[in-house]
C-alpha cells in the first residue's frame, strides 16, 4: 500500500513565499502617476504673462519685458497712486475735486464731468477705473500733484519702488505719447500692489458698472461677466497698443493675475486672457512650503549664552508648483558648520534652497529666529580652545 506524502509542509512553505512577496511589495515604493502638464497656450497678442498674485511666481510668459504702449492700463498706476495718496491722509475719499477745462475737454473715453463744477474724489476713481474715464484720471492728477505734468514725475518715482524697471510715465491717461511705455511684466507687479497694498480699494475693480450724470456706462472688462472668479483689474485700447488686458481671478485660495498686451479686438483681449487663467488654475497650485519663523534647523552655536541657536525664514515662502507636486519637493538648508555669537534676530546666517526634479525652485535667506549674546569669558576661552583643537583634528 503506497502511503501519501503530507502536503502540509509544501503548503506552509508556499504560504511563506507569498508572504515574503507581499509585504516586498508593500515595502516598495509607490510609483505615483507622471505629472501631466501640457504646453502653456500660444497667444494671439504681442505680450504676455500669467503669475501667481501671492508668490509672484511667473507661470508663463512671452515677450514680457517688451516695452509697448499701455493705453488705458495706465490708470491702473494712476489709481494707485490715489489710493497711496489717501492712505497717507494726503487726500480723502470725500474731496470735492474741481475740475478743470483741461479735463473737461480731454478726448476719448469719458466719465463726462463738466468744468467748473466740483466731483467727489469717490466718484472720479469709479471713473477712472470703471469707466475708464481721461477726463477724470487728468482731474485725479491735479488734485493729487497740482498738475498732470506734476504727477506723471510721481508716477515714474513710483514705478522704481515697484521694480518696473521698464516703465515710463508721461501722463495719467494712457494717452498716445512718446516716452510713454510699459511692459506685462511691469504690470503683473502693478497689479500685484494694487491688490495687495490697498485691498480696501480693490472692489472697485469688480463693479460692472457706473452711473454718472445720468449716463451708465459698462466695465469694459467682459470677464466680469464671463468668470465670476474675475475680480478686476483693467481694459486698456489704442491704435497703436492694440486691445490689452490685466485680469485677476481667485479660486479657492489660489489668486492668478493675467496682462495680455496688443490683441486685435474687444473679444480677444477677453479670450486670450480667458486662457491664460484656465491654464495657471487647472495645472498649477500655491502651497505654503514654511511659514514665517519658524525654526527649520537648531545648530550649535560657539561662544554664545545658549548653546544652540534657532534658524528659519523670516517670511512665510509660498511656491507655485504643479498640481500634485507638494510632496516631491526637497529642501537644502545651507549654513556654516561653525556659527559664532553674538548673533541678532534677522541675522542671515545661510540659504534655504527648495528642489523640484532636481531645479533650484526657489532660494531664499536663512536667518537667525532669535539673538543670541555673547558667552561670559570663561566659556569663550574653553570654546576658543575647543574650535583650536577640531581644527587641527580636522
């Protein structure tokens, strides 16, 4: 009688088999999805850009340093320096500003003041912003500066301290002149002050519509009707700049800004501007990487009353990145192996680097969160002994 061998072995045996495949797999590495981004959109304009409005990240442009005429996208500047001039307490929303026979003649799109008569300093501004209005932006200008000539010098002082290196100011319209120039990188930063420096301000970019002696006139910008996550900023038309553009839209927490310069009509400037900003929200994402102080790394410090020392941003860092990409990123935090005291809050001591595929994203300062003293003269001498010493070994 031939006897059966168990089978219980060989089925404990492949049982363990299985279970070493198993958790092989579980210990691997997830490969996640390939990040699919497609090429940014080819405008029908001159310029462009599309940058995140809170990192001031540049997600896409073209031409963007090109220096062209802004037309109307002029009164963005004019508007801010109002809104400047009203935070210092130099003028008010209240002032009865009286207008002048410059600006009552002055051409183009119009709010329709009258001279000699006197206009709320609120009800210019609508005009200005809404209307697009040049005889109220020359009556803004000389209540601000005494003079149009007066304030196009204030305009051009203030492009410096906004970094629009490539700006030129000879009026407060927009009007056609020569030595009268910007670009969409210039106004991308324009924008971004105009929104965060002054956000009580900001509504008026969004409202569809004014009212003024009777005559109602529309935004020009069709976006307002077209997204409702668009909340402003500026239209701007002249034969020369062709149709421009600068928009803003909020989604969630996410906040784009788009300048499209030199389309040919009403409806491109809108549809190209359109694009840009579908592109930035679907495909990208702003995520804060590290918040302000905190402490990112704590080293020993030399000759110091502590002993160690906390070293972070001062500034919160926010990075535009792909969708999905958070996890991915790396961070280099670069610092001297030796850090002496005495050492003062704010003090750079190193660099914070974060990498995305192996790129330099973003490179930032590493400060001191803290200041630290001076050692009494003991510990300064045993550390100067000590560092005496590691150097040698060294």
């Amino acid at each position: 009688m031939r006897t059966r061998t168990p089978l219980y072995p060989q089925m404990i045996a492949l049982a363990s088999i299985c279970l070493v495949i198993l958790l092989t797999i579980a210990a691997s590495p997830a490969h996640s999805a390939p990040r699919l981004i497609p090429q940014p959109p080819n405008l029908a304009a001159k310029s462009w850009i599309l940058i995140d409005a809170q990192s001031g990240h540049v997600i896409v442009q073209n031409n963007a340093d090109e220096t062209l005429p802004p037309a109307s996208l002029t009164k963005m500047m004019t508007s801010y320096i109002a809104a400047e001039q009203i935070e210092t307490g130099n003028i008010a929303m209240d002032d009865e500003v009286l207008i002048s026979k410059k600006a009552w003649r002055k051409g183009g799109s119009k709010m329709y003041i009258r001279e000699g008569t006197r206009v709320s300093l609120e009800d210019l501004l609508k005009g200005v912003i809404i209307q697009s209005g040049n005889d109220a932006s020359i009556a803004v200008s000389e209540h601000v500066a005494g003079s149009e000539d007066a304030f196009a010098d204030l305009m051009n002082q203030t492009a410096v301290t906004l970094d629009m290196q490539n700006s030129h100011f000879m009026n407060a319209t927009g009007w056609p002149a020569d030595d009268h120039y910007t670009t969409a990188s210039d106004l991308s930063k324009l924008a971004r002050a105009i929104i965060y420096d002054h956000p009580d301000h900001y509504s008026v970019y969004a409202e569809k519509e004014f009212t003024y002696n009777n005559i109602r006139q529309p935004n020009r910008n069709k976006l307002l009707w077209r997204d409702s996550s668009v909340d402003g900023l500026k239209t701007g038309h002249t034969n020369a700049a062709g149709y421009c553009l600068v928009a803003s839209a909020k989604r969630n927490d996410m906040r784009l800004i788009s300048v499209v310069m030199g389309t040919k009509s009403i409806d491109a400037r809108a549809a190209e501007s359109q694009k840009l900003l579908t592109y930035g929200f679907r495909f990208f994402e702003t995520v804060k990487s590290y918040n302000a102080q905190e402490a990112l790394v704590t080293p020993d410090i030399w000759m110091g009353a502590a002993d160690q020392v906390q070293l972070g941003s001062a500034d919160d860092i926010l990075l535009t990145i792909p969708r999905g990409a958070e996890k991915e990123i790396k961070a280099e935090l670069d610092f001297p192996s030796e850090i002496r005291a005495p050492l003062t809050a704010g003090q750079v001591v190193g660099t914070i680097k974060l990498l995305l595929d192996g790129k330099i994203i973003h490179e930032s300062p590493l400060s001191a969160l803290e200041s630290i003293e001076e050692a009494g003269f003991i510990k300064r001498i045993w550390h100067m002994i000590l560092i005496f010493f590691i150097g040698l070994i060294s």
